[in-house]
C-alpha cells in the first residue's frame, strides 16, 4: 500500500465501534475489566501495547503507535511526552557507571545538555563524533549505544548511518536516530539499518504546533529494554495528544510534498542574494551534504540554515525583527514559517569573533512561497538598503 493510502486507512480499528471516520479519544486513569481473568491477561501482556492501566496509553495512544510502527516500516511504537523525552529515555535506558556511548556531534542542544549534566555525572562515557569519524576504531568492550542524530541539528551535516550501523551491529551495539527532521516519509530509518528510531512528532508530523508528543520506533526485540525503562519510570503520552497527532498524520504525506517544494524554492532564492554566504541544507546540490543526503533519503522539507555576511548586532537584530511573515520563535515542523537567530550548541560557549557569519535558521511553512521571499527580500533592503531585489525575486520565483 502506497504510504498516502497508508496514512489515511491506518489507525481506525477503534472508529468502527463508534461508526464514525475517526478513532475516538478516549481518556482515563483507569482501566477496568470484566473478569479477574481479562485483568491478569492485560497485566501480563506488553506494557504501552494494549489496556492495562491509565500510564501505559488508551486505544488512542495505541492507534497512534500502530499507525505510526507502520509508516516506519517496523513493529512497534511507544509514544513520550515529548520528543525530548524520547529522547531521554532511549539514552537513560541504554546507559549507566562505565558504558561508553557514541553520540553525533551538533546533536539537538538539549540531548547534549542531557548528556553533559545527567550522563556523565552519573557514570556513562559520552563521546561526540564528527561526520568524518571511523566509528569501528571508537567501539569500545563497554560501548552500550551509538546515537546520531542526521543531518546535525543548525550545523546540518550529513551522517552515514548505514556505514555507523554496519560498524555497531558488527560489534553487536545497537544504534539510535534521531530521525525528527526526515520523518518516515522521506527517511526510511530501520531500512538503513537503524535499530531504535525517534521522532520529535511536535514537528512535522503533527504539524499543527499545538502539542509536544515524542514518537519512538523498532522492532519488538530492539525495542524491549527502553519499553521496559519507560514502565519504570512513568514515561507516558496524553491520549489528547495522541489524537491530535493521528489528526496531523494523516496529511502528513502531502504537506510534506509542499514544504519541500517551498523550502526548495525559497533556499534557491537565499542563495542568490548577495548578503547571503551559504545556504546549509542537504537538499541543494551545493550542499557539502548532498551526495549522502540523495543515497539515504528521499525527500527534505527543511528546516535549514543560511550564513549571512558577517554584519554588526545592530544589523542582525534589524534583520530579524523586520520579518513579519516568519514569526521568530524556537520548533518548525508546522503550518507556519519562523525564523531562529542559531548558536550551535558546541559554539555556544566561544565567544563569537565580531566578524563571524551570522547564522539563521528557517522553517518554511505552507504559505505561498513568493510571499515568503518578499517578505525576506524586504528585510534584506532594509537592512542593506538598495539593489534590485524585486527583479532578481521575480526571475527566481517564476521559474
Ligand atoms: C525539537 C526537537 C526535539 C525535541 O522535541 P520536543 O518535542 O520539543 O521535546 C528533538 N530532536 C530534534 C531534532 C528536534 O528538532
């Protein structure tokens, strides 16, 4: 089944009962039976995977997780707070006092921050990687997890995830992804050998930003030992949210189409702006990242960075502030476009050079592009005065 069918026919085992088109929310605390028999049944079966109790999800969460196993071509789902927690929980779950870890350099700053202030303090050997790092030669005896996260969050360098799953899996290390900015439609992560792959739903795939949800995916075996973790330690996902997020799901397939075709259209443009040095996004063929990105992906929505000439804080702060159309404001994933000034995480703590480039990341959202670019193109005039921004807009735009 062709994955837009997918998304419209998965996830509605539960409608039917309701004979209505979608599954209904259902929330509580507790969940009651009808014999002793049915509860001893529903205790000893799979935790987040059928009724149990309140914490371990309704039929709402587990309609989400179905649909959500089987647009990743995988088994099982287990759906978090947030995609932070997600991500929490995969990294607290497959560490502990002397296991080392691999973790991709430029990861989401807050997984970094999660690994600097809980993981090392309590006994775990975090070690980042570049891009360009022979992964085999850093496995060691007491390496529990590799963590990449592709392309880097800001930074956007591509990761070669089948060659880091080659090399953990020869060693029997299981690897996880954080799979957020390809979501499943565009990155086919366990195709690629991933074992445990997470999603920050409060993107794309929900779409509306209206909601925080984290959304992980495997196979039942790679999955166990976070599933277990999460019992432990009250990892759970509001029905709401899980109903909401079904709702996003299932225009996931074609509003991803049209960012991509817009953040396309509007990184095109950037590039031919003289203010601006470089556009990062994998998806241009100028892109350092391309080649990997084009053999590991099918498609790319953004969001991406732009390098703009190095300019004064006065310039910056104009820059940004005379944008109307991209609200500025941390997430993308949704309807609307934002703009965010960006400090990758690992620069965070370098005192800027004054004349270092100036790096802003995009969303772009699902309005009309070429409002889009006159809405940049204008912010660019006001800050660099003159040049013939309209015409140079027009011939990018029409083509
Ligand atoms: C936003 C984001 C997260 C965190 O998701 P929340 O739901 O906001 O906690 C994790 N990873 C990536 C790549 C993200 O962009």
């Amino acid at each position: 089944m062709d994955t837009e069918t997918l998304l419209i026919h998965a996830a509605r085992q539960t409608a039917t009962a309701a004979n209505s088109v979608s599954p209904p929310l259902v929330r509580t605390s507790t969940t009651v039976f009808d014999s002793f028999d049915a509860y001893k049944q529903a205790q000893g079966a799979l935790v987040f995977d059928g009724p149990r109790y309140g914490r371990s999800g309704t039929s709402t969460t587990f309609e989400l997780q179905r649909a959500m196993a089987q647009l990743a071509n995988t088994e099982t789902c287990i759906a978090t707070s947030s995609g932070l927690a997600a991500i929490t929980a995969v990294l607290a779950a497959h560490t502990g006092p002397g296991r080392h870890i691999l973790v991709s350099a430029g990861v989401y700053g807050p997984t970094r921050v999660f690994c600097d202030n809980e993981l090392i303090p309590s006994g775990t050997d975090v070690e980042y990687f570049a891009p360009d790092a022979d992964v085999s030669s850093l496995l060691r005896e007491t390496t529990s997890l590799v963590f990449v996260e592709t392309p880097a969050s800001l930074t956007m360098e591509m990761w070669d995830v089948p060659a880091i799953c080659a090399a953990a899996h020869d060693r029997g290390i299981p690897v996880a992804c954080d799979a957020t900015w390809g979501t499943p439609i565009f990155f086919d992560a366990h195709a690629l050998g991933v074992d445990i792959s997470l999603h920050a739903a409060t993107k794309f795939i929900n779409g509306h930003s209206d909601l925080l949800l984290g959304l992980i995916t495997g196979t039942h075996d790679a999955l166990a030992g976070l599933r277990a973790y999460c019992d432990r330690s009250g990892t759970h996902a509001a029905p709401d949210t899980c109903w909401l997020t079904l709702r996003g799901l299932r225009t996931l397939a074609v509003r991803m189409e049209r960012h991509q075709r817009s953040a396309l259209t509007v990184a095109q443009w950037l590039q031919s702006q003289p203010s601006v040095q470089q556009v990062l996004f994998p998806a241009l063929d100028t892109d350092p990242g391309h080649k990997l990105w084009q053999s590991q992906f099918s498609g790319a929505a953004g969001p991406f960075t732009v390098e703009l000439a190095p300019c004064s804080e006065d310039v910056f702060t104009r820059f940004i502030d005379h944008l109307s159309l991209f609200r500025l404001g941390t997430s993308w994933g949704g309807f609307e476009s934002l703009v965010m000034p960006a400090v990758p995480h690992h620069l965070r703590a370098l005192a800027a050079p004054a004349n270092a480039p100036r790096l802003v990341r995009f969303h772009i959202g699902l309005e009309n592009p070429q409002d889009l670019c006159e809405d940049l193109a204008s912010a660019l005039t006001a800050v660099h005065g003159g040049g013939d921004v309209d015409s140079n807009l027009q011939k990018t735009i029409v083509g």
